[in-house]
C-alpha cells in the first residue's frame, strides 16, 4: 500500500493493469494518446505502451466515438470511450441514452454494452457554463446506465477496474476538482476492485448521516469535522461512490441510526439525485416519527464566470453545515444541539 | 425528381441458377412478410407503428445477399427487408411483431427494433442515423479482433443530415474500417423530398469529401445492387475500408402503414411501381440461369405457407410475462 497517490495515476493505473489483464479493452477519444496523453493526462504513456491502435486519438465526434463505443462493445470488445468533458456527452446524448442504455433491453437480453464512458468535470475553477456542469441527473434518470463518482484515489482505481469488467454501459464521471488529491492505493498490480452500487461511509457519526459523492464528500467531511468541534455533532458521512443504482440499503441503514439526513451535491438542486434520495428514504421511514430530510444542491442557475459568482452557486462545505444546523434545529429532539442549532439559524 | 441510372458494370456478375434462385425467394419473403403485416396492422392486430418496406427488397438483398452469417448489419425503422435478407426466420419475425414471448427480442423491442446477434443483426433502430457509427464501432472491433467480417449500415435518405453520418462514416474512413455504408434512398424522408435536402445531385458526391468510393445504384435492380455490394463488400474484407452505396429506390406504401402519402404524386407511385424489382429480377433470371411460370409458383407458394405458418406460431405464442419488463434491464 502506498500512502500517497494521486487521484490521476489511480486512474491510469487502472486503465494500464485493465489493458495489460484483458486485450479487449481499448480507449479511444480526443487528444488521449501521447504526446497528449489526454487534457487531463489521465492516459499519459498509454499508447506508448500499447500502441496507438489500443489508445486510439478520435476526430471531434462524440457521436462516433459513444457510438463506435456501443458498436464496438456489442462485438466483443470492452471499449473505454474518454469524452473530454461531461458537457460534451450532450452532444452524443442519443448514443448513450437511446442506444447504449437500451440495447439489451431492446433485444431482449441477447446483446450487453459492455462500455465504460470516462468523462471529467465539474465546478470551481471559472470554467462558466459549458464547462463545468454537474450533469450526472441526466443520466440517474435512465434505466439501463450506471453512473460512478468516485471521490478518494483508492475508489478512482477500484472503481474504474470494476467498471470496465462490468457488462453494462457505465458513466465513469471524474470530478477535476479531485484530480489533485492524493490518498492511499495499492501497490501497482496489486489487483483490487471496488464493487459497483455498494457506497462507503466515510465517517460514522450518530446525529445526522449526510449523503454525498465525488468532490462533495470531502466538503461533507469537512463540514462533519467542524459540526463535531463547534456543536458536537457527530455527523456519518456516506460516499454514495456509484451514483446509480444508488446504495439504498446503506443510505437507509444509515438513517434509521441518526434519523437525519442531508443529501449534499453540486449538481443543481432541482431534479437532482438528492431529490430522490430524500423523497426515497421519507417513503421507506414513514414508520420513523422526527424525521428531518434536507438538501443541498446548486442554485438554479448555470455556472457563473466570476469566481464570486460561481461560489455563490455552487454549494460545499458550509451549505453542509447550514444544512445540517437547521435541519437539526427544526428536529429539535437533539437537546442542546438542537437548541445550539436554534441559535445560528438566524445567521444561516 | 432524379431518375436512378442502371448501372453499367451489370455484365460483371455470375449468379448461378441456385443463388439466383435464393436471392429471388429472400425477395418474396421480404414482399410477403410486409404484405401479410400490412393487413394484420389495419385489422388493428399489432400494436405500435409500421413501416413497410415493399418495393425496396432488391436493396436490402442485394447487399445482404453478398453477406456472409457472421457479418454485422445495423438498420433502420424500416428494416423488416435488411432482417429478412439477413436470413431471419418469418416465424419469430412475426411473433416480435405481435409483442410475444417467442419474439427476437421477446416483446421488448417490437418493428423497430428487432435484433439477432446470432444472424449479426445488431439493431433496427427507431433513431434516424443512429445505426451507422454503430455499424462503425463493429467495423473497429473486426478490425482490433482481425477477423475478416464486415459491418454494414442500412439508412435512408433521411439519415445524411444527421451528425450521425458525417461522424461515423468519417471515423471508418480514416481509420479503414471494414464497413460498407448503404443509403436506400427512397426519395422521401417522411414528406421530405430527398432533393429539397441535398443541394448535390447524389449523396455519392460526397464520399469525395471523406475520401472514399461511392456508387450511385439503381436499387431496384437486384443484380446492380448484388454487384456493388460484392465489389463494397470485397474491399472491406481485404482491409481496403469503407464504401458508401447510394441504391435509388421507392416505398410503395406510405411512410408508416396508414400514411394516406398526400405528399407525393399517383403518378410517381405508378411509374415506380412498374420498376418492381421482382418482375425485374425475374426477367433477368428467365434471360440468364431460366425460370418459368413453374418456377415463380412454387416459390410464391412456399413463401405463402411459411408466412401463414409464421403468423400461425405468433398468435399461439405466449404473451411475455410482465415481470419480464423489469428483466435485462441490466446485464
Ligand atoms: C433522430 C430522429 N429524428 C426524427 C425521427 C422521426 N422519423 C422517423 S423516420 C423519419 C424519416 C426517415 O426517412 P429516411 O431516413 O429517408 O427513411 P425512410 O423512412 O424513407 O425509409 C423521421 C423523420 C427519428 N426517428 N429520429
Ligand atoms: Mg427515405
């Protein structure tokens, strides 16, 4: 184990080991062999290593490349198609939504997508708003696609080993906000996956589980540390790692403990993945009497240029704090943490 | 409108009596499956839309004709024919129709979406232009597995100005895929003449533009299209990349089953209607390997039996259980 790991080489380490274990997968996409080695280098000596037919640079075509994707992956290959941002899968939104996402339906279970659509993303540094969207809504909202968001470099890695065995068509949404970020991941060839559809708890706390993934989960844990020192809160953090299908069991599990939940993402808050999860955990505890649900999402606005602006919108750390001081506040079960809460929910 | 020229390198082909013979009863299955589905969808006993493909059979068997088992096509929502012609059994065709268990896609997919990956049917596909840089992604993985298969594309004219086909015909150009890429232009995308969306003579012309051969085919004319698909089909196997044919042809129907057509003419029905590519195919037939009343009879009458068999198996199919809408939603 190694203790300090880039969240970017978790990631080539797991397309190299996935490449060098099975000759069916291939990347292909825009400026992703060498020199480039990718805009965010994530595939950094990859073609070198495995020649430019295996890592294969694509034309400007997002059509082409999701659709030679399914194509491909439907006649025995396990392609990695890389689209340089998030906001640009909008281009190619029939290929993943009514082809990839349909096809074994459609035929009946005969055919599987065995696709893995690597995408990067994400808010926080002024890249306004056609390059900086939170769009992984879109794509919870379809049966047929997984969608995964890792937050730390050991699930990065683990994660998007799974992913490529996986026979589904899978959004593998990278935020770049977490590229930078370093954790502790297995020596290399050290073969680990981390199991799609199951969430981790980052934390445990028993007054409120906030609920959480990619970039937002360090703000989560963030805002739990500074919850545990200012109002003795003890917050559980869940990191949701695959957004779909999403960890019920977890999710619930947690929240029968605390009998608070916070959902707290970046996307905007409207039609967003917390709005199902909160409607979702108030149908299944209805038995539960106190029950607090909040959310935490983006204001409804596209992402502002200004680095002002833009930190207006987009919520973190302290939109999980205020979220959960009133939420606990309007509970009013917790005692003195209520009451503390009371307090501060005129300065929230 | 654009009278389709024959094509002048027709003395090429050798088609002996067997496949002549062949070829010809894929065509009557394809005109008797539609038919027979035409009448049962205005009796009001399939569900969903239809689009009927009688009129263009010479295309899709033409250039499946020149296919082998393990090649991929992709096709359109009118590709009841490329199916068919792939070798798809009536029967189960039929019983996909009706929203049955026995069904290609057990009731989940219906006309517009009937695949077989047994035959290399990847997909009809209810999105305009969505099959051809699937057909592309196929041709890529024949490519990186080296075997020598080929992927073919069935659109319509309606398809060449999508982004769809600027992008996946220019992915298999540049990288040599195996893939022949077929435009059955009936002249008409819904009530769109094909010429109001093309300022060019022939969507041939701009296979120049991705630097690869176009041939412009008269698509009612079975030999013509057999032979250009062979000669596509031919360099795509040898690793020349790919092809883009243009076969001009004609609905009978309207675009869906029930489309009363108020777009087009009588008069270009007619005209097109005596270009029917089976009379024709079967004069080329009686002037090359022979064939007589006899012989029509007998496939006509074959093909009858198996149509009423195929509807015949579908009605007496089992509904698909309803739990089976929540399967393979995943794999
Ligand atoms: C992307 C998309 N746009 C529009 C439609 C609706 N639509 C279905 S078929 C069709 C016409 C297609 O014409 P063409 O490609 O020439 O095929 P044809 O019906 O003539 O066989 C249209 C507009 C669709 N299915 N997909
Ligand atoms: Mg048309």
């Amino acid at each position: 184990m190694r203790d300090n790991v880039l969240m970017r080489e978790a990631l080539r380490e797991a397309l190299d080991e996935e490449m060098a274990r099975d000759e069916r997968v291939f990347l292909m996409g825009e400026d992703i062999a060498d020199p480039m080695g990718g805009s965010y280098k994530i595939t950094l000596g990859l073609s070198t290593k495995y020649g430019k037919h295996r890592v294969r640079n694509t034309p400007i075509s997002e059509i082409a490349i999701v659709g030679a994707g399914v194509g491909a992956a439907i006649t025995g290959m396990r392609p990695v198609a890389e689209i340089m941002y998030v906001d640009f899968l909008e281009v190619a939104m029939d290929q993943v939504v009514s082809q990839a996402a349909k096809i074994r339906y459609m035929s009946g279970g005969q055919l599987s997508v065995p696709l893995v659509i690597r995408c990067q993303g994400g808010p926080g540094r002024s890249a306004a708003a056609q390059h900086s969207q939170m769009l992984e809504a879109w794509f919870f909202h379809v049966p047929g696609l997984k969608v995964v968001m890792p937050s730390t470099p050991y699930d990065a890695k683990g994660l998007l080993k799974a992913a490529i065995r996986d026979d589904n068509p899978v959004i593998f949404f990278e935020q770049n906000g977490l590229y930078n970020t370093r954790g502790p991941v297995p020596d290399p060839g050290e073969d680990y996956t981390v199991p799609l559809g199951k969430a981790d708890i980052k934390r445990e706390g028993k007054d409120v589980t906030i609920v959480a993934y990619a970039q937002m989960t360090l703000f989560a844990l963030q805002a739990a540390e500074q919850l545990a020192k200012e109002d003795g809160v003890e917050a559980e953090v869940v990191d949701l790692r695959t957004v779909s299908p999403w960890d019920k069991e977890t999710v619930l599990r947690s929240f029968r403990k605390t009998g608070a939940l916070v959902v707290a993402h970046q996307a905007v808050r409207q039609g967003g993945v917390g709005a199902e999860i909160a409607a979702t955990v108030y149908e299944e505890a209805l038995d539960l009497v106190d029950v607090e649900i909040a959310r935490v999402g983006a204001k409804f606005a596209p992402t502002p240029f200004a680095p002002h602006l833009e930190r207006y919108v987009i919520p973190g750390k302290d939109e999980i704090v205020a979220a959960v001081r009133t939420t606990l506040e309007r509970g009013g079960r917790f005692g003195a943490v209520g009451q503390a809460a009371a307090q501060r929910a005129g300065a929230v | 409108m654009t009278r389709p020229k024959r094509s002048d390198k027709k003395g090429e082909t050798r088609l002996d009596r067997t496949t002549a013979l062949d070829l010809y009863t894929r065509m009557v299955r394809i005109r008797q499956f539609e038919e027979k589905a035409a009448r049962l969808y205005e009796q009001g006993l399939l569900p969903g839309f239809l689009h009927s493909s009688v009129g263009q059979e010479a295309v899709a068997v033409g250039v499946c004709g020149a296919l082998r088992k393990d090649d991929y096509i992709t096709s359109t929502h009118r590709g009841h024919g490329h199916i068919i012609a792939k070798g798809a059994g009536l029967d189960r065709m039929f019983a996909e129709l009706y929203g049955r268990e026995t069904g290609f896609n057990r009731g989940l997919g219906g006309s517009m979406h009937i695949m077989d990956f047994e035959l290399g049917v990847l997909g009809a596909n209810g999105i305009v232009g969505a099959g051809i840089p699937i057909a592309a992604g196929a041709g890529l993985s024949i490519q990186l597995r080296g075997t020598d298969q080929v992927a073919v594309a069935f659109f319509g004219d309606g398809a060449i100005n999508t982004g769809a086909f600027h992008e996946g015909i220019n992915l298999a150009a540049i990288w040599d895929l195996p893939c022949v890429f077929v435009c059955e232009n009936n002249l008409y995308a819904e009530s769109t003449p094909q010429e109001y969306v093309l300022r060019i003579p022939a969507l041939t012309e701009r296979a120049r533009g991705y630097g690869i051969p176009g041939e412009l085919v008269d698509g009612n004319d079975l030999v013509a299209v057999y032979d250009a698909a062979r000669r596509a089909v031919e360099r795509a196997r040898a690793g020349k990349g790919p092809t883009l044919l243009e076969c001009r042809t004609y609905r009978w129907y309207g675009h869906y089953i029930g489309d009363p057509a108020v777009y087009r003419p009588q008069e270009e029905v007619e005209y097109w209607k005596a270009r029917d590519p089976i009379p024709r195919f079967e004069a080329w037939m009686k002037e090359h390997v022979g064939f007589d009343d006899a012989d029509r009879e007998a496939v006509w009458q074959a093909v009858a039996a198996e149509v009423e068999a195929a509807v015949k198996f579908a009605e007496e199919s089992p509904l698909t259980p309803v739990e089976a809408a929540l399967d393979c939603v995943y794999s």
